[in-house]
C-alpha cells in the first residue's frame, strides 16, 4: 500500500512539473508575469509533494498482507 501511495504521489509531481514547464513557454513570450506565477505556482505544488512522499515515507506503517 505504501508504494503505491508513493508511486501516485511521484506521477501526480511528474505530471506537474510537465504542465508547469509547457505553460511556462506557452506564455512566456506574451505575458511574462503570468509565465513566471504559473511557474511559481506548480513549483510550490511540487514541493508540497514532495514534501508529503518524505512523511508518507516516514511515517506510513505497511501492514503486509495476511
């Protein structure tokens, strides 16, 4: 169960950081500020996350199966 939590957390940050990196240069030439704060704003979701797989890691107590 833990490496499952673990594996969808890791997709969910990858996903983001493609989103934000795409968005970034989709709006960098038009609208800089708004590059920039998209950027920003998938930069703290990403941390957020990863922040949250290093307590998964640390504190989930897997069980195993009977």
């Amino acid at each position: 169960m833990k490496k499952k939590i673990i594996r969808v957390l890791l997709i969910v940050v990858m996903l983001l950081l493609i989103a934000t990196v795409v968005v970034y240069f989709i709006f960098r030439k038009e609208k800089e500020w708004l590059a920039f704060y998209i950027a920003c704003c998938g930069g703290v979701l990403i941390v957020n996350l990863i922040i949250s797989i290093i307590f998964v890691n640390k504190n989930f107590k897997d069980k195993g199966r009977p």
